[in-house]
C-alpha cells in the first residue's frame, strides 16, 4: 500500500489540534504538544517517559542482585568496569535519535504554519535509524577486533579482566540492537507517543528480567549471560517500537528509501546531535578515569559504587523522565513559534525537578542503610556504600536542572550551546577527579561528582542567560504575528 503523502497527513492532523482527542483518536499525540494545558501534557509526556525509566532503573538494581547472588564481588567489579559501554551506545543512538526527535518535533510545529514541513520528516527519520544501525555495527565490529586492549582501558585489573572480557564481548555483538533501540525510542516520543515509549522500556525490562533469570541462574553464564540478556530485551523494544510507527505514525518512516544526505537533514541533526555525543563520549572517559582511581582502593569499594550508583539512579531517572520527557514539547512549541507555551512548559518542569527532588532525597537518604544492605552484608562496604549513596543524592537535584536546560537548547535547536553544556561536565569532572584522588583519597574520588555537578548547573544558567534572546528570535521567526510577544518573554 502506498505511504500517504506527508502533506495530507499534515492536515489531518490539524483538524483536531484544538479539540481534545478521544480515545484510540489519530493526531490525539500531537494534540498534547500543541493544545493540551501545560499540567496535562507534562502529565502524557512524562509520567510514563518516568515509569518507564524508572522500571529499567529498579531492573538494574535487580540485575545487579541477580550477579550479587554469585557471590563474587569480581563479577560485580566486571559489570562495573563494563558500564562505559553504555556510554557508547547512547553517543551513537544519541546523534541520531536525540538529534532527529527534536528535529521532527520542531518541524511538527512548524507544519502548523506551513504545512509542507511534514514532508520533511520522512527523511529525517530513516536517516536517524539507519545511520545509528550502520555506526553502531561499525564501532562494534572495532570493539571485538581491539577486545583485550579495550579491557585493559577499561580499567579491569587482573583479577577481573576475563571476566569483563566476556561480559564487553557479548555486550559489542548487541551495539548496533542497542544503538537502534535507543534512537527509535526518540523519535516515537518525538510525535508525543510517550505511552508507547513506556510500554517499550518496560517490554524491555520485563524481558531482560525473564532473560536474566534463564541465563544467569538457569544456565549459569554469569555475566555473559547478563549482557546477553540486555541485548536481547533491546531486540524486543526495537521490534516494538519499528511496528508501531509503521503501522501507526502518520509522518515518519522507517524505509530505506527515504534515507538522504542533505544539508537540511544533516546540520540540525547533528548540530543537536553532536551535543549527546560528546556528552557520552565524556561519560565514557569519566567512568574509565573513575574506575581506574577508583581500582586502587580494591574490588569492594568498586563494587560497593556499582550498587550505591544502581539505588541512587531511581530517582535521578525519575527526575530524567521529567527533563527528557518535555523535550518534544519545547521542540514542538519553538517550532511553531509559540513563546507562551515553551517558557511555560519551562517553569512547569522546573517546579515538577525540583519537587521530586526533594521528595526522593529525603525519602532515600533516610532508607539508605536498609537499602544497602539488601546486596551486601560486609559492613566495611556498606560504610562506603551509604557515602557514596549520599553524594549521588546531593548530585541529583543539581544534574536535574542541568537536564532541562539542556533540554532546552536541543529543542529549540541551539546545538552550540548544546555542545558547549555537553562538553562541560566531563571538561570540569577529570581535573576535580583527579585532584580530589590526590588530595582527599576515596572519599575526594567519591564527591568529586557532586562538586562537579554544581559547577556544571552553574554554567547551564549562564548559558541559559546567553541563549535567551536568541530563542526569542527563533520563536520569531516561526510565528511572526507572536514576535513581539516572543521578545518581552525573553527579557521578562
């Protein structure tokens, strides 16, 4: 059957902009993005962006119980000294998922006023997916030729090397599955399709769960079996989230057909893009500079950060689901030029970070030593546990406002603020790592990220003051009879 032609989509879906959707209705998605009051459209955007993120984060606290149950803090050390992959997956499915999501959903606005935009979004789409399929196989395929070297860098010891070496092996085999994951996963959002983007993490945990259960307990392959776990459970989303939007998006697809290298496809893409990638690839160097410092003090204190990092990522996902939720919101508004809805899209989930922050700061900190224990009943790791437990809390309300502001940036397409927001983290993060080290032992490696944290929201707002005319011009230029409005909002 032929697609439809992305004009007429485009008004179909105008029709019903201002009326709220019924159930099952078509363009009932956009109607949160263009229409829909602030509180409720955070709500549909959101809470299940948070459900679902928090799902795979309470799986994480799991998978890491499952490897605990073993009995050897050397396989813990070895997912560990593994997590910067992670890194590599979202530098690659960021590029082009968090670039092409906030491109679609600016150009969604955008067809408001002209309606021929939509036509631009197949393009974008097949471009993102492929491109995050073909990198992903590619640096892979590197991985697996350099393994040994690789886990050298990674910082495993002797003790744990082989078996980090069989956890990164299987987890390389799974980049391009993982790449793809996470770049469809943006651009269902990107339509406002957050419920769907739900029920595609959490068909992910519950599979990786299942998986976990058969390959590390039934099958016993330890922590190949834990990554190979996570590889297939990514397998499942990707099929999930492909069938749903070809069956049901009304803009984007997924064919090869429409995959172009054009400038109109390329620099805003990439322009966003870039800013995730050297936001993971400083992940990357900061977790391998944490891991080493952080080795010569032993496997158990190591051990103890993995599981200490695990609990507190709970609610810093929660916040997560706030910061990276509202995306296709702030995108969809700058689109259309509508200054009103994007600074109060702004305000509402600055209110929202920094109440759930304080709620789960409390509420963790408080049960932190009975959460501890749940994976280890060493009392000189718990020690060290419940520290570091407190400095990521510390850190978590801080990298929340962060996480808005740049989600700001890449929504209204400010890639070199972006990039500039992207690069400072892990720019600020290694001298303050290492000086900490030198000055203060384990305890400086432990909150040196909290200190890097403030500094990083400190620059976040400063940028923020910086970028705040230029938005305006944007929101401008995409809806002129509103650029008076736009102006005073800016100074305001």
């Amino acid at each position: 059957m032929p697609e439809k032609e992305p004009i007429m989509s485009a008004e179909i879906s105008a029709e019903a902009l201002d009326t709220p959707p019924k159930a099952g209705q078509v363009g009932s998605n956009r109607w949160y993005l263009s229409a829909a009051p602030i509180v409720r459209a955070l709500v549909h955007l959101c809470v299940p962006m948070a459900a679902g993120m928090v799902v795979g984060a309470v799986y994480n606290v799991i998978n890491a119980g499952f490897i605990g149950s073993l009995h050897d803090s050397v396989l813990l050390a070895a997912i560990t000294f593994g997590t910067p992959l992670l890194g590599l997956v979202m530098a690659v499915g960021g590029v082009f998922g968090v670039g092409g999501g906030a491109l679609i959903s600016r150009l969604l606005g955008a067809s408001e006023n002209e309606a021929s935009k939509a036509g631009e979004i197949k393009h974008v789409s097949s471009f993102s997916v492929w491109g995050s399929v073909v990198v992903g196989a590619v640096l892979g395929a590197i991985g697996l030729i350099f393994l040994n070297p690789l886990v050298s860098v990674l910082g495993a010891n002797a003790a744990a090397a082989p078996a980090t070496a069989s956890y990164v092996a299987v987890f390389l085999c799974f980049v391009p599955v993982l790449a793809a994951a996470f770049c469809l996963e943006q651009l269902v959002r990107a339509e406002g399709a957050a419920r769907q983007s739900m029920i595609g993490l959490i068909a992910s945990t519950i599979a990786n769960l299942v998986f976990d259960v058969l390959f590390i307990l039934v099958l016993h392959w330890g922590v190949a079996g834990a990554a190979l776990a996570i590889g297939l459970s990514n397998l499942v989303s990707v099929v999930y989230y492909a069938g749903w939007l070809t069956k049901h998006s009304e803009h984007i697809s997924l064919a090869p057909r429409w995959f172009a290298l054009r400038a109109s496809v390329l620099k805003p893409v990439f322009s966003v893009g870039m800013g995730e990638l050297l936001q993971s690839a400083f992940l990357i160097v900061t977790s391998l500079v944490l891991n080493n410092l952080a080795a010569q003090h032993g496997n158990g204190p190591l051990a103890a950060m993995g599981v200490a990092v695990r609990i507190a990522q709970v609610p810093e996902f929660l916040i997560m689901g706030i910061t990276i939720g509202v995306l296709p919101l702030l995108a969809y508004s700058f689109g259309k030029g509508d200054a009103k809805r994007l600074w109060s899209s702004v305000r509402a989930s600055a209110v929202a970070v920094g109440a759930i922050g304080a709620f789960f700061f409390v509420v963790v900190f408080l049960f932190r030593d009975q959460l501890f224990s749940l994976f280890s009943s060493d009392h000189s790791l718990l020690a060290v546990g419940v520290t570091i437990m407190t400095a990521q809390l510390v850190a978590m309300i801080g990298n929340g406002f962060t996480g808005l502001i740049t989600s700001l940036m890449q929504g209204t397409g400010r890639g070199t603020a972006a990039i500039v927001l992207s690069m400072t983290q892990g720019v600020l993060f290694i001298p303050v790592v290492i000086l900490a080290n030198l000055w203060f032992g384990l305890t400086g490696i432990i909150w040196a990220l909290t200190v890097t944290e403030i500094m990083v929201l400190i620059v976040a707002l400063i940028l923020w003051a910086l970028n705040s005319r230029g938005i305006a011009r944007g929101l401008a230029e995409g809806s002129p009879e509103r650029a008076e409005e736009a102006l005073a909002m800016a100074e305001g």
